[in-house]
C-alpha cells in the first residue's frame, strides 16, 4: 500500500515529492501571500532564467499551460491562419488543439514503431509525395495550404530523431516547433549541434506543460516555451500579456496566458530536485526492463541510442491489452493508456481529413500500448510484484530477475 495515495500501487504518485519539499513550498507560499505577489515580477523572471539555463537555452517564457505554450511558440515563430502544420497523431489532444488554434491546419505523418515518435522517413515521404513544390515552397496537394512548420512530439519522455527532421525541415523551408511537454530534462545526443543537449534546445521554440503529473510539475496547471531566439521570446511574453509591450500598449492580439508568481516559485523549487527525479524514473524502468524483458508477451520500451529517455510514462505494447490491464487492476495496480484512439481518428479531428488505415504504424501500436505505474520512488518490490501479474507468475521466481 502506498502511504501518500492509499492505493495499493498507483500510477502516479503526486504527494510524496510535496511531502519531501513541504516545508519549503509552504514558506514560499506564505512569502507570496505577505507579499501580495502573485502576478509576474521577480518569482517568475528567476523561474524562467533557471528554467532555461536547466534547458541550455537563451530564453524561457512561463505561460498558464502546455498547450498555449504551443500555441504561443506556433504564432511567435511565424505560422500564419490558413497554414498547414505536419505532427504524429500518436499524441495527447493538445497538440492539434494548439496547432487549430494557431489558424492552422494539422497534417499527420506515421510514427517509428521502436520509440513511438515521429518517423523522419514519414516526414520526408509526406513533404515529397504528399505536396507540391511551389517555389521551394511545400503546398498540401490534398488542401492547398502551405505547409510551414513541424511539430515533432518528445513522446513518453523520450525526444524524437531531432537531426534527421531537423534537416527535412530546413530542407523544405519548415520551422520547428518542439512538443517537450512529457521531456523536461531529456536529452539527445545531436551531430548537429555538436554532443548531448536538453528536449526544448532544439528547435526554433519548444513548448513545456507543468500540469502536476508531468517530470516537472506545479501545483495546478502552468507551462513554458523556451527558444534561444529573442524575438520570439520577445513575442510570446507579449502575447501571453494581452499583446502589451508597457501597460495598455498592445502590440498583438494576444491573451491571458501568464503563469502565477506561486506556480512559479513552487517549479523554481522543484526544479532543483528534477534531475535526480529523472534518475530514479532511468532507475525504475531498468527494473522494470529487468523484469520483463525476454517475455514473448510484451515489448518493453525501446531507448534510442543517441536518446536520454527520462520516463514520463513507462509504456509497454502487450497482445490482449485489455486482459492483462484487468488483471493488474484486480490486484490494485493503477494503468493508464497514452492514447487509445489517435487523433486522427478522433471526431475532433475530423476537419483534417484521414480515416482509417492512413497511418498504420499508429493505429497498430494504439491498440496494444499499455501504461505502467511510473514515478520517482516506485519501490523494486512494487515493480516485482507489477511484473509477476502481468507474466502470470504472480510473485514467484521475478526477484532472481531483478537486475
Ligand atoms: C504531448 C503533450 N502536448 C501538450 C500538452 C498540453 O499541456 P497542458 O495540459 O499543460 O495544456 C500535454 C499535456 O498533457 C502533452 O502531454
């Protein structure tokens, strides 16, 4: 039984790290409210210098959420209404959500079936079959709308094959826009720019969300984009300000999208704790891989080579997902699926045209992803015990497997 949740084995667990920093989360809450500062000012400008030096970037800009940092990172590196912007559907909703809501129209390429991310052979293929060359210039044939930027997803933790699509896009005159919402200090070991660099470090502009259950997350919701180039920087803190340069100059139509002084000083807390958080989540999974790796009954995940992959989600595929998730929620072990219906098959997403059997590599590994509990502090013995009921051998003969 966990003592912070009262589930026998959760899936995540949000109370142990705030127990562990409760002392300091309080004073700084109290701070805020003698204070009275709870709109920008100098909790969110250290925040924001300490998340972007964490990312190895020049700026970051604290917003209300992932997905308007999106949004925000989309409008500020210049995607326009009417534009077309490529991504997976392999993908929390929010992604197109804040591709629409940009103006834009989403278009969607297939995924690698080992890490779940953005196939870059599929990026290519769409750019080269699927478009027509206008001048140098990618135009959807399906749609005639221009196709500007790119969207790769840092899925489950791990970054996408950032050099290779990187040079798609340049290629082809797209900008790229990073969804590191579920990658907060992943990193990617980059010809391109030379070594090891952080999730949100690559593209023109990354977005992150700090919803509580994220590697990094506040106490509610809050988000960030990060870029190393100032006018977009410049863009986005205006734009999440109502567009105002000083008060009541607008420059942009922009929006309510700050991010609290509170929510700002309890990430600036945790964010000295992530590393180490990360770590645990790399040590958690290689229990886990320990496990059950061998079994003809799973694929556990796959960790690129040249991918730090910080476990967001631990997710394994398994034939008869739904059995199997039964039994592990008879035995009180909490699972979740991430995602279960692609988005381009959602009604939701319907505007942009695909149907089934469009991008098939999706929709097979949609059907059999499943979820486990993962979080700093999941105990090995919880693991062992996850691990026998998924294999059928409840708890026998799993610890002479631990690693
Ligand atoms: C991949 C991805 N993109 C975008 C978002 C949106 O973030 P938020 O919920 O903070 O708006 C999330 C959050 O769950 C996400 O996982």
């Amino acid at each position: 039984m966990n003592k912070a949740t009262g589930i026998a084995t959760p899936f995540v667990d949000l109370a142990s790290p705030h127990m562990e920093l409760e002392d300091e989360l309080v004073s700084a809450f109290r701070q805020a409210l003698r204070e009275s500062s709870f709109i920008g000012g100098a909790a969110v400008e250290d925040f924001e210098s300490r998340f972007a030096a964490f990312c190895g970037t020049r700026f970051s800009a604290g917003v209300a959420n992932g997905t308007d940092a999106l949004r925000l990172a989309l409008v500020a590196s210049g995607v326009k209404p009417g534009d077309t912007v490529v991504t997976v559907a392999n993908t929390f909703v929010a992604t197109v959500e804040a591709i629409s809501q940009a103006g834009a129209l989403a278009a969607f390429v297939d995924i690698d079936e080992a890490t779940y991310n953005m196939d870059p052979g599929e990026l290519n293929r769409y750019l080269e079959t699927g478009c027509d060359n206008r001048g140098g210039r990618p135009v959807d044939k399906r749609t005639g709308s221009p196709v500007t930027a790119v969207v790769p997803v840092h899925l489950y933790g791990q970054p996408a094959l950032m050099d290779a699509i990187s040079e798609i896009a340049a290629r082809h005159g797209l900008r790229v826009i990073e969804d590191a919402c579920q990658a907060h200090g992943a990193e990617y070991l980059s010809g391109k720019e030379g070594g090891w660099v952080k999730a949100g470090s690559m593209g023109a502009a990354a977005a992150f969300s700090f919803y509580p259950g994220k590697n990094l997350g506040a106490c509610g919701d809050a988000g960030a984009v990060t870029t190393n180039d100032p006018e977009i920087a410049e863009h986005v803190k205006m734009a999440r300000d109502h567009g105002q340069s000083r008060k009541y100059i607008h420059e942009v139509e922009g929006c309510n999208s700050r991010l609290d002084a509170i929510q700002a000083m309890v990430l600036g807390i945790k964010l000295k704790r992530l590393s180490d958080w990360n770590e645990m989540r790399r040590e958690a999974a290689s229990v886990y891989n320990g496990l059950l790796d061998g079994s003809d009954k799973l694929t556990t995940p796959a960790e690129h080579p040249d991918a730090r992959h910080v476990y967001h989600l631990y997710v394994v595929r398994v034939r008869g997902r739904e059995v199997v998730q039964k039994r592990l929620s008879d035995a009180g072990v909490a699972t979740g699926l991430h995602y279960p219906v692609p988005l381009h098959l959602q009604r939701a997403c319907s505007r942009f045209g695909y149907s089934k059997g469009d991008l098939p590599i999706t929709e097979l590994v949609a059907d059999e992803i499943l979820s486990l509990p993962m979080y700093p502090g999941l105990r090995p013995t919880d693991q062992e015990r996850i691990a026998g009921v998924i294999l059928g051998q409840e708890t026998s003969g799993i610890a002479d497997r631990l690693p």
